[in-house]
C-alpha cells in the first residue's frame, strides 16, 4: 500500500470522525415537526454505489463511504460486508474504523464491537465516544460490572458535555450532564450538547438495562434536526431500540 493510499484513508476517516460534532442550521426548537430523512439517506446510497468500480482493484474509500451511507439509512447489515471488504483489502484501516465498531453492536456482534473500539483507542485515545460504545458493548457481552471495570481512559475531551459523560459510566445520576448543558448560552452549541448528552444518557440506560430511559432519551436525540453521521446514529438507535422493546415497554 502507498504512503498516499494511507494517507487518503486517514483521511477520509477522520472527516467522518469530524462529522460527529457538525452542526446542522437549524435553531433549537422544541416544537420542531417530524423530519423524514429517507430520501436524504437513498440519495447517498446511490451516489456511493454510482462510485464503486468494479475494476477497482483498492477501492477502500468508496467502499467505506457505501458502507457508511447504509448504516446511516439504517440497513446495517447491508453496510457490514461493505466494511469488511474494505478491511480485507486494506488491514490498516480497521483501528479507524469506529463506524464499523457501530454497525457490529447493531448486529448483535458485542464482542467483535468491543474489540473494534479498543482497536481504535489505540489512533484516537481521547475520544469519550469510543469509550462509551466500547462499555457498552461490554455491558451487552457480559454484564454492566463488568463494563464498569474495564472502562476505557479517554482523557482530554473539551467537547461538552463528553467529560461528564465519561463520569457518568461508573455510574451516579444525569445531575452533572444537565449542568453542564445548562451552562452553554449559544443556541447552536446549546442545541449540540443537549443531543450529545441525549444519545449518551440513552446508550448508557441501555447498557444498564433501563428500556423506558433508554427510549426516552434516545428517541429524543434522534428527534433532533441535525444530520451528521452520529444524528442519523440516534435514528438508527431509537428504532432498534423500539424494535426490540417488549410490547408492555414501547
């Protein structure tokens, strides 16, 4: 593989990690209308496809984004052979592949997922993110003790309200979350928070085996009016979530 190969793959990961805290331009807005987001996420896919070569003997980059665009339209297990193609023909990229890391907790694949997210603490240490789907596929593969005790350290995540996130894994209550969304003054930063703390709140209330909690919150997240990667992520969340619920619990 060229050095240029490498770099462009990096490359492209990390846009796509960049992504996770884009902003959309809409206000914050309570009252905001259901949104469909289907035709957005067809329109993607079929651009992806449209860039596949079938001649293409490295076709890594266009692979991962065909796989991306499906996990974000929520077919998810149409997107897993697509990330897998690209790791079997470049290796080197599967530590960044965190998104894939996403798409294997949707399928059910817990350990396969916790094993991605510590692949990928390895080139991206201080994202809290990875340390809370890795506990959470912990919890999913084993029990929520154990996630507790092998939290991943992800120091140095300015983003807010990620440190209190990061506290709130061992457990405790949302009270420092709120605050620290609470405390931002401008709208769109505002508007972020709320839907970081939102997704994580749930993902956490799912790993502790909270269903009401985690509906609640993650229904709100993806309610949001934002469309980067890690909103369309809530999408899918929220309806897994509600696909698997027990009748009595939607």
């Amino acid at each position: 593989m060229s050095h240029s190969f490498r770099l462009s793959i990096r490359v492209l990961t990390f846009i796509s990690a960049f992504t996770l805290s884009c902003l959309a331009s809409h206000p914050v807005n309570a009252q905001q209308p259901s949104i469909d987001h289907s035709a957005r996420h067809e329109l993607a896919i079929e651009r992806a496809q449209s860039n596949l070569r079938p001649d293409d003997s490295v076709a890594t980059n266009r692979l991962v984004a065909l796989a991306d665009a499906l996990l974000r339209a929520g077919k998810v297990n149409e997107s897993i052979p697509h990330y897998e193609k690209a790791i079997e023909q470049s290796p080197d990229t599967r530590p960044y592949l965190w998104q894939y890391g996403i798409a294997l907790f949707f399928a059910g694949r817990f350990d396969d997922g916790r094993e991605l997210f510590e692949a990928h603490r390895r080139v991206n240490p201080n994202d809290v993110e990875n340390a809370a789907w890795h506990f959470l596929c912990e919890a999913k593969a084993n029990d929520i003790e154990s996630a507790r005790k092998l939290l991943l350290p992800a120091p140095g995540d300015r983003r807010v309200p990620m440190s209190e996130i990061l506290d709130r894994l061992p457990g405790g209550d949302a009270g420092e979350i709120e605050a620290a969304v609470k405390e931002i003054d401008r709208p769109a930063s505002k508007q972020s928070a709320r839907f970081y703390a939102d997704l994580y709140l749930g993902l956490i209330a799912d790993a502790e085996g909270n269903p009401a909690d985690a509906q609640r919150f993650m229904k709100r997240a993806g309610e949001t009016p934002m469309t980067h990667y890690m909103a369309d992520v809530a999408r899918v969340y929220a309806d897994h979530l509600h696909s698997s619920a027990k009748p009595d619990e939607r």
